[in-house]
C-alpha cells in the first residue's frame, strides 16, 4: 500500500480526531500512529510473515539506533530516562499486540500475515537481552560500535537493492518457510520505507560519533525514523530539526485557521501534481519499458521522454506536498524538496533544486567528509582530482540508493562528471560571466543558453533511470538521435 486516496483521506481524518487531544498526548499519538502506520502501509508479501517481519524490524531498528546513539552520562538524557523506559514498554506491548490482528477477520487487519504473538515475544528478547546485558562493553567502545552499526545499515541496504543478492534471501526465506524457492523473487522482500529509514539511522549514527547529535527521547527518535508522512518517500528531515517541533508540540494551537490553510493548500496542491498531472502523463505519455520497444521515430521517442521528466518531477513533487501539509496538520514542519529544479540554469543549481534533502544527506556524509579524507592525505592529491572524486562518489551514492543496477551507476556517473565540469568551467568564466551583466541581452541569451543545456542533459540522463537495463536504454538513445530500428 502506498499514498492513494484513501491512505489520504484516513491520515486526514485523523489529523480532525489529534486535534482534540490533551496536548500532553501529542508526542504520544504520534509515535504510536507512526508505527501502526509503518505496518499499515507495508504490503502483502508472497514470502510468509514476511510483511510482519519487515515492519517489525523497522522498529527495532530505530530502538537500536537509540539505543546506541543514547549519552548516557548527559544530563539531558538523564532527565529523559523515566519516560524513556515507559516508551521501550510501549513499543514492546505494541509490537506484540500488532501480531493479535492474527486472530481478527482479515478484512480488518492493519497487517496482512501476522505471526503468533507468542513468537513475536519470544523473537524480541532474543534481541533484546543481549544487548541489554552488553551495555557497558557497548558504551565503552562507542566510536566503533557506531562505526559497525553504519556498517551493518549499509550491508542490509546493499542486499535489497542488489537483485542477486535479495534473490538469494528470499530462497532461503522460502525454504525456511517450506515455501516453493523456484518462485523466490525481489518482491518477496519488498521493504517499504527502508530506504528513508536506513538514511536517518546513518544519520544520527555518524552523528553521535561526530558529538553533533542532541540528546533525543526514545519517543522522540522513534517518531522521526519512522514519522508516517515523510515514511515512504521523504522528505529527509533532521534529527535536531525534528526535535524542535516535537518539543513545541504542546504549543500548537488546535484547529489553527492558518495553519490548517496552509496545510490544506499544500495537499492540495499536492494531490493535483500527483493524481491529475502525473497519473495522466503516465497514462501513455511517459517513458517506460513497454513504450521503449515500440518507438519507431525521433519525434515520439523525445514526447515520451518528455513526459517522463515531467511525470517524474510532479509525482514526487506531489507526493513532497502532500507529505508536508500532513505533517503541518500534526504540528511538524517537514523541509522543502523542490524548488523550480527544472528552471534552473546549471547543473549544480539543479541538485540544490530537485530532492534537496537527500542532496542535503549526501553532501554531508558522503561528499564532505571525503573531501576532508582527501584533504589530509600525504601527499596531497592534486585538487582537480579530489574534486572529481567527491563529486563523482557522492552522485554514484545517490544513484545506488535507488537500485544497485548498472544503470543506476551510469546515472550517477552522468551527473558526478556534470557537476565537475560544470565547476571547472565556472571557476574559469567567473570574471567573463560577471562582465555579462551590464550587457542584458548578451546576458540573456547565455542564460536561455545555459538552461537548454541543463535541462536536456537532465532529461537525457533520466534515460538511465527509466530503463531497467543498458540495452534498453542504448536503444532509447538511438530513436532520441534518428537511429531507431
């Protein structure tokens, strides 16, 4: 399940009901919500339980990620213990207590194919005694027990985006469930949300290594990893940000006219991009496989590619509206991910533009510091080098958090090699373009210039990523430039 309508209309629904709560139950509400929401929206699975299991280990996630990112000789954190234990209670009871649907008609279950509850109890000591009983060793090696569970994070990303390897989990998934390990496929492992989730736990984990990170709540932490409208897809809030707006939840007037305008014409504003622009463009005039084999001319080739950058950027611009606006309804203030990116008029404004904060996340963790690493070797490497390195790392990042395929690779090579071109030139041009500015025409036609380019180069690389192999998007490119079969 995704954000359709009625996912809306329910999440809307509830934001009338938070409105009347005592203002000591909003962080509450929302921590809890967000879990049932987490199991909620995860669809039915082929691969038994396999749908239970993954939210489930969602959750635990994020108390481990507490966990270790917890300062526990901080005042702050001291003072947060209490409730904290309290919040470890209830997430242990709600955890099991979701496995109970099991007994409830399946047309009223929040989460198709639940285990024993019994099972599930049993799964979560095995977890959690241990590391439990560890607590000190944990603490005493700090720097890299974080470093391990960045490691491990990765890991378990590099498996599901990898095809043989997720293929591989899901035989042996299949075997141990007594299920038929022919039909095993990527689908048995469809984790949502995980993506955004594994994001925010590196994050608060290098962190707590860097003595950046604040002192969360349990309940707190929980919230942001798995806050419902920015789940699925963003946007990539910040952890200190998110806290803010969870302390000032008790301030946040009820049934505030502002806000609720506000809110509503985010999503609504939302549910157009979405629902009407680009469900329509994807109706025939986007850029997918099916319609790939039948180009027979330039002409509709460039139409659907077209059409495809279009649907791309109102489907998830949408999605970011309406994420947002929920969120404002809920008293949180989720961050912008859009800005005009396809106005803009090279290409590293575009990436300040188009999903800002996982631009944001990797500029910050990937891009910085390597930068830094680089900086620091002995002897120095030459600095066009360190910039082509960096810049190239960080788009391989971002393109490989979609999808560990060699056309993903190929995309973020497409714009890692653009942005270090793009800065070259600049740095050499920088005095020439200035001089254009008391020359408007001139300085007009080298900004139209500059936008064809960026925009184009921009819609020719989604080729990469509309195309689940080389052949296929090689064979796009021929019907772009005149040598469809």
């Amino acid at each position: 399940m995704t954000f359709d309508l009625f996912t809306i209309g329910v999440l809307l629904a509830a934001a009338v009901v938070y409105q009347f709560l005592p203002v000591n139950w909003r962080g509450w509400s929302l921590m809890i919500g967000s879990i049932v929401v987490v199991y909620w929206l995860q669809p039915a699975l082929p691969l038994r339980n396999a749908d239970f299991i993954l939210p489930t280990v969602t959750v635990v996630l994020a108390v481990g990620g507490w966990y270790l990112t917890r300062k526990p000789d901080d005042e702050a954190q001291q003072a947060t213990l209490p409730q904290d234990r309290v919040t470890f209670a209830v997430i242990t009871a709600l955890l099991v207590g979701m496995a109970f649907f099991r007994y409830i008609d399946t047309d009223f279950r929040l989460t198709p194919a639940p285990p024993n509850p019994l099972w599930v109890a049993v799964g979560l000591g095995i977890v959690y005694v241990p590391v439990l009983a560890l607590r000190r060793p944990i603490y005493a090696r700090q720097w890299g027990t974080l470093a391990a569970a960045m490691i491990f994070i990765i890991a378990l990303f590099v498996v599901l985006k990898a095809n043989p390897l997720v293929m591989g989990v899901s035989s042996v998934g299949r075997a141990l469930t007594g299920q038929d390990r022919t039909l095993a496929g990527a689908i048995d492992l469809n984790w949502l949300g995980f993506s955004y989730v594994a994001f925010r736990l590196i994050h608060t984990l290098r962190d707590r290594q860097t003595e950046q990170l604040p002192a969360l709540s349990l309940q707190q932490y929980m919230t942001y990893i798995v806050f419902f409208p920015a789940f699925i897809a963003g946007p990539i809030d910040r952890a200190e940000r998110f806290q803010e707006d969870m302390v000032a939840l008790p301030a946040v007037k009820r049934f505030d006219g502002e806000r609720f305008l506000r809110a509503f014409e985010r999503i609504s504003m939302g549910l157009f991009k979405k629902f009407v622009i680009a469900d329509l463009l994807a109706v025939g005039l986007s850029l997918n496989p099916t319609n790939a084999a039948l180009l027979e001319n330039t002409f509709w080739a460039w139409v659907l590619l077209y059409g495809y950058a279009l649907r791309l950027f109102f489907d998830f611009a949408g999605y970011t509206d309406i994420a947002i606006g929920i969120g404002i309804l809920f008293g949180v203030q989720l961050p912008e991910n859009f800005k005009a990116p396809y106005l803009k008029r090279d290409i590293t404004t575009f990436w300040q533009s188009w999903h800002i904060t996982l631009s944001n996340w990797a500029r910050f963790y990937v891009f910085s510091p390597l930068s830094r690493n680089l900086l620091r070797r002995k002897p120095r490497p030459n600095p066009m080098l360190i910039v082509l390195a960096t810049q190239t790392a960080t788009m391989v990042t971002i393109g490989l958090w979609h999808g560990i395929t060699w056309n993903f690779l190929i995309w973020g090579l497409w714009h890692g090699v653009a942005l270090f071109v793009h800065k070259q030139y600049t740095d050499r041009t920088r005095k020439w373009y200035r001089s254009l500015k008391e020359k408007p025409w001139q300085y007009r036609a080298v900004e139209g210039v500059a936008w064809f380019i960026t925009f184009h180069y921009v819609v020719l690389g989604w080729v990469w990523f509309a195309m689940p192999d080389l052949v296929q998007a090689l064979n796009v490119y021929a019907a772009l430039f005149g040598f469809a079969r």
